[in-house]
C-alpha cells in the first residue's frame, strides 16, 4: 500500500489512509490525524519507542503499533 508512519524519516508527510476499526481512526481524528493532512516527523521510532509527530502546531507521541497503521507519503 505505501509508506507507513512507523518507517517515517524526519520531514513533512500527507497522511493517505487510517487502517483500523472505529476507535482507533476516531482517536486519531480526534489528534487531528486523518487522511488529507499534513503532518511533520519529529523523531522516529528509536530502540521501539514512539514516533513524536507535529500536526496542526500540537506534538504527540504515537506508538509503533498505531503507526504502523497509519498511511503517509512525502510532501
């Protein structure tokens, strides 16, 4: 399918797709984290933690399993 969050460099990406049931696209939609938006890579994954992302001026921590459902390309 593509480039997935959890394999993300640091840079700008366009979130593509949110593979998961209703509570997990809904916790992401309420992050602001929906297909069509642009988000920034802070810090990857590093030794398994959480990949720290910028969207809309907020950061958040995202774990490898959420991330790895989350489908992006680069901007």
């Amino acid at each position: 399918m593509g480039l997935t969050l959890d394999r993300a460099e640091p840079g700008n990406y366009r979130v593509t797709d949110l593979v998961g049931g209703y509570g997990f696209t809904r916790k992401l939609t309420d992050m602001g984290i929906y297909p069509g938006v642009v988000l920034t890579v802070i810090s990857p994954a590093s030794l398994g933690g959480p990949i720290r992302v910028m969207v809309k001026g907020t950061q958040y921590a995202i774990g490898k399993g959420m991330a790895s459902k989350i489908y992006i390309t680069r901007v």
